[in-house]
C-alpha cells in the first residue's frame, strides 16, 4: 500500500507535468500564431509599399522599370519572390504583359472575394508564409486608381503575390521552447521537493482534519476533541474554534428567535400602516360626500393598471394603498367649498384646486415608500398629459407613472358615480371619454389598457358598488 507521501508526491509530479505540457503546447501555438500574424502584417505592409510604388510609376510612365523596384523591395525586406498578377480588366485596358504572372487558383479566389489570402507552406527544415494582396480600386485616398483604369470602384485591379521565408521563426521558436522545458523541470523538481513535505505534514493533513472535525460539531453541536492533534498550534486553534462553535450555536439559536419576532412585527406594523392610510383615505372622502367605496375603486383599479403596465405584484400593491389617499388634501378645504351644490366660483375653484399641494406637504417628510408614493399621487393626480393640469402644469411623462394611473382612475369612477352635483354617465360614455381625452387628459398607453380591460374594470365597480 502506498504511503501518503509516494501518493501526493505523485500528484503534484502529475500535477506539474500536465501544467508543464499546457505551458509548452501554449508557448508553441502562441509564438508560431504570433509569428504567423507578424509575417502577415509584414506581407500587408510590403503589399501597400508596391501598391504605391507601381501607382507611382504609372503615373511618372516608367511602368518598364517596375522590375528594379520589386526587385529593391524583396531585397529590403528579405522576402523569396513579389509577383504581380493583373486583373483581365486591366489586360483588356493596357495589353497583356509578359512580365506579370498570369492567374492561378490562389489569386483567382482573391479576385472572387477581394480579401487577402494567407496559405502556410511548411515540410521538415522550411516554413514559409505565401500572401496573396487585392489591389482594390479607390478614389478616396490619393492614390485615386479610377483616374487611370476603366473599371469601376471597388474592382479588384490586381493582387500583389509575396513569397516570405518562415525558417528564422521557426528556429527561434524551438530555442524558446527548449529554454522554457529546461526551466519547467528544474522548477518542478525543486518545488517537489521542498514543498510536499511540508504541505503534506504541516497543513494538508491536519487542515483536512479539522474542518471534517469543524462541519461535524457545528451540525452535531458537539466539541472537537483535542486527542486528534498533536501539536501545540493546533490544539490552541481547536480550543478557539470550540468557543467559535459554541458562540454561533447561542448565536443562531437567538438570530431564529428574533428573526420570527421581527418577521411577525413587520407583518403586523405592514397591515396597521395599510389599514390605517385607507381609513384616512376614506375620512377625506367622507368630508366631501363621497363614498368610502371612491377609494377603494381608485385603488382596485389602479392595481389593475399597475399589473397591465408590468409593475411586479409588490410595486402594484403599493399603487393600490397609496391611490387611496389621493384626496387626503381635502381635510384642510372648507365644507362649504367641498359640499357646495352649485358651480364653484373661479377663486372658490382655486382654493379647491389647492388640495392637492395640502396632500403632498402632508405626506412628503416620510421616508416610508407608501407615504412617498402617496405623496406623488396626491399633488399629481389632477395634473393633464398635455400640461393644462393643476398644480404645477406638469405634462406627458413628466408626470409620475403614479400620478397618470391615478389621474385617470379618478375621473373614471367620479364620472361614473352619482355626486350632489351630477348624476352617473352611463359605463359606455365613460370609457368613450376616456379614448377622447387620450393625449389629453390620460396618457394614451393607459387609456389603452383602460379599453383592452372595460370588464374587468366593469366588475371592479359593481363588486365595490355604493
């Protein structure tokens, strides 16, 4: 049977070679794709060097020393062969020369495509790299090719083929994988070495231990018993973790108590704060003759919009409790405004008009989500999509989402309901209103969902009936 040592040590020799083999097979393939890429920029900048040389030349009428100057080019640059393959356009243009090579497989699938085309060339001691370069016909840059060739813009005129020798990089790439391997093992051995024991020893063991030892207590409240460990370090860390152990177990203990008592007080104090802001939504309401039922229609279907619009069940919830204060600025109006039977006066009008500040000045200072959803909807619920709203002429989306629902929810139910001072418009009036005021009153995306959903709003107001 192996001992442990023989069997990490193992490991961590397998572990290192695979690293090793990973490193070197990536070395390889990232210096031959680099040197590759390298040779390709190189063709492609030797490739436009000709492309204006050869313009030049054809524009200074010397084309019959094109020769010299491909010839300097594969001189400077240590490439094996430049030739130039002309397009048969440019044949049919100036005459077939002999001093340019005729189309093969390779430039013709350039010409097909108008893209560079790279092949590797490699056997056992060469490697070389051959680029096939478009000529692209342009009159954007100053080398303008139209000026001089019938052809049209963007035609191949010719393809610039370059032969580059690969040999000095592949000869390099194996000095640098050679000099990696050497390093790789003399790392892998030295590391072997000194560190598995040590590791294997000191830490591995008596870690993988103690956390067995750690999971075990903490599920099975129990302490770990120091007779697993010998030495001194690790019994004082076993004695630090027991008193760990004990004081997450008193701990949880008391996080489960108070998380259900917290849970329970946010439950109760959720449902007072609701319960209570839809009593005082139903005492304003009261003060104006209204029925306590107006708000809970504004608010029912308010949440039925909220859900149409995509607003998630909680945000929706909030738009129903919060609708239901829309009026809570009528507390401060005077009853005979209010309760006044006949046609307001422009400045009695006015001074209704005002509630809807009072709501928002009631509300604001708190930092509760309801309230401040409230607090929008009460200064914002009278405001007009086309901006001749009260109080502040706010217009389209410049009006809170909350303030739009709202606005159109309330007129719904008030037209549809009797007051002191009208009687009820019959449901189809109400909904035709609702599409003539679209873009007027109502924003058109709500009044949308209004028409889509008339029975379900229907049935909202005969289930909330007065």
């Amino acid at each position: 049977m192996p001992s442990i040592k023989s069997i990490i040590t193992k490991r961590f020799a397998i572990i290192f070679a695979l690293l090793s083999f990973i490193v070197i097979i990536a070395v390889t393939l990232g210096f031959r794709q680099l040197s590759i890429e390298n040779a390709k920029d190189k063709a492609t900048a030797m490739a436009e060097v000709i492309k204006a040389g050869l313009t030049a030349h054809m524009k200074s009428g010397i084309m019959e020393n094109r020769d010299y100057f491909l010839n300097e080019i594969k001189s400077t640059y240590n490439v094996n062969n430049i030739h130039i393959i002309r397009s048969k356009e440019v044949d049919e243009q100036f005459g077939i020369s002999t001093l340019e090579k005729v189309i093969d497989f390779n430039s013709q699938s350039v010409f097909d495509n108008k893209t560079p085309l790279f092949n590797i060339i490699e056997d056992t001691d060469k490697a070389k790299l051959q680029a096939f370069i478009p000529y692209i016909a342009t009159d954007e840059t100053t080398l303008n090719c139209l000026a001089c060739h019938d052809v049209q813009k963007g035609s191949v005129l010719g393809v610039v083929e370059i032969d580059i020798d690969l040999s000095q990089y592949k000869t390099l790439s194996i000095i640098y994988i050679v000099s990696i391997l050497l390093f790789l093992i003399i790392f892998i051995i030295f590391a072997l070495f000194k560190s598995i024991k040590t590791i294997n020893d000191y830490i591995v063991i008596p870690l993988d231990l103690l956390i067995k030892k750690f999971e075990h207590s903490v599920l099975h409240h129990t302490k770990i018993d120091h007779s697993h460990f010998e030495t001194k370090e690790l019994i004082k860390t076993v004695d630090e973790v027991n008193t760990l152990i004990e004081h997450i177990h008193a701990k949880n203990h008391q996080l489960e108590i108070k998380n259900i008592e917290l849970n329970n007080l946010n439950l109760e104090i959720e449902q007072t704060l609701k319960e209570t802001l839809a009593s005082i939504g139903m005492i304003a309401e009261h003060r104006s003759k209204e029925t306590a039922n107006h708000v809970k229609r504004v608010g029912e279907i308010s949440k039925l919009i909220a859900l149409k619009l995509g607003f998630n069940e909680d945000e929706a919830e909030l738009v129903y409790i919060a609708s239901q204060l829309h009026d809570i600025g009528k507390i401060a109006i005077e009853d005979e405004l209010l309760l006044k039977k006949g046609k307001l006066t422009p400045e009695e009008y006015s001074k209704v008009q005002f509630h809807a500040q009072i709501g928002y000045e009631m509300l604001r200072y708190s930092d509760r989500k309801i309230l401040k959803a409230s607090s929008i909807i009460a200064l914002e619920h009278h405001e007009k999509y086309d901006g001749t709203g009260y109080p502040n002429g706010k217009q389209g989306e410049d009006i809170h989402i909350y303030g739009r629902i709202v606005a159109i929810c309330d007129v719904l139910d008030a037209l549809n309901s009797k007051r002191c001072y009208k009687d009820a418009w019959p449901y189809e009036d109400v909904i035709k209103y609702m599409e003539d005021q679209s873009g007027l009153h109502f924003d058109p995306k709500i009044v949308n969902i209004v028409v889509e959903n008339k029975e379900a709003i229907r049935e909202i107001l005969i289930n909330f009936k007065d």
